[in-house]
C-alpha cells in the first residue's frame, strides 16, 4: 500500500527551498478552492492577491512592496472580533502560514534582522491535510463517522498534494532521457 503522508515527506525532502515555499503556496490555494463557498469574498480575494505577491517575492528572491501592501489588505479583509478574542477569518490563517514557508526569510532581510529558520513546506502541508480534515468531519451526512471521514479527507489531501508535487517537479537527476519527454512537451505534443 502507498502511504501518500509518508510518500510526501520523501519527496519535500528532495525539493529546494524556493521550490517547497512554491508548493507551500499552491498546496494552500487547493485548501482555498475547497473551502471557497464559505470563505468571505473580500478574504478570499485578499487570499489569492497575497499568494500571487508571495510567488513573485519568491522568483524576485525579494520582498517587494507589493508583498507587504498584499499582507496588509489581508490583514485588514480578514481581522475581526470574535468572542472578545481576535481572530482571522477563514482562509486567512493557513494563507498566511504557507506564504512564510518563502518569505519570512525576504521579509527579516528586508528588515535587516538576521535570518531565522524557514518555516518547513512538510509543515504546512501536514496542517493544511488536517484543516481539510477537519472541514469535510463538520459537513458530514447523518450517521457518517467523523473520524473516517476527517482521516479519508486528510488522505485524499495528501494525496493531491503528492501528485501535485509529481506533476510538478523536475527530475531530481537533472539529466533528461530523450526517450521521455517532459510535462511541457507532452503538452505541447498534446495542443499539435
């Protein structure tokens, strides 16, 4: 049997740090796409305007204004009182969480403090399959188990999360075999 988990941390080990603060980023979108129907519209867009400034930072290897006037509009779409305590709104926290994974490093730099330890992509990957988890266990029919029902959502997260980074990588050998062509090509082969 294939432990999707198990078979996740294998390869977030062989990725690069640019390339896992990537994943990180997609990894949270898919969550954002799942929960789509309950999550603000202003917090959502505020969502994906902060993964796209996120990317770029990435690519840039800097932290760009745009960056932190993203955050900020995060920020302030999804900040509210609750119950006498703050909170963020849903989708806002996980967003943020996975976007460290690449910028917390841009963002001390730019600050000029020193550089601390990048959040780990496993890491969020793991707490982005138990919100999953945890979304699907409270929209469960009559009679439905909650716990088998959280553990196949939690499964199935893991699951798309990796097949995404299949799809998505490159070699790990850095040579192609010209007998296999790569994603690009076969797409490109595909639209002929």
């Amino acid at each position: 049997m294939i432990v999707f988990p198990r078979l996740l941390v294998d390869l977030l080990d062989q990725v690069d740090q640019t390339r896992a603060a990537h994943l990180a980023l997609d990894f949270v979108q898919h969550v954002l796409d799942i929960e789509r129907d309950e999550i603000a519209e202003s917090v959502l867009a505020a969502c994906l305007e902060y993964i796209a400034a996120a990317h770029e930072s990435i690519d840039l290897d800097e932290a760009h204004p745009g960056l932190f006037q993203a955050r900020e509009r995060l920020w302030e779409a999804a900040a509210r009182w609750d119950v006498n305590r703050y909170v963020l709104a849903r989708g806002a926290g996980p967003t943020l969480e996975a976007a460290r994974v690449g910028t917390e490093r841009l963002v001390d730099k730019a600050a000029g403090r020193g550089p601390g330890t990048p959040l780990p992509c496993l890491d969020v990957a793991r707490e982005l399959q138990a919100e999953v988890g945890r979304w699907y266990a409270k929209r469960i029919p009559d009679g439905a188990d909650e716990r088998l029902v959280a553990r196949r959502a939690r499964w199935e997260e893991a699951r798309w999360q990796v097949q995404h980074v299949i799809a998505t990588e490159p070699s790990p050998h850095g040579d192609k075999d010209s007998t296999a062509p790569s994603r690009g090509e076969k797409e490109a082969g595909a639209g002929a």
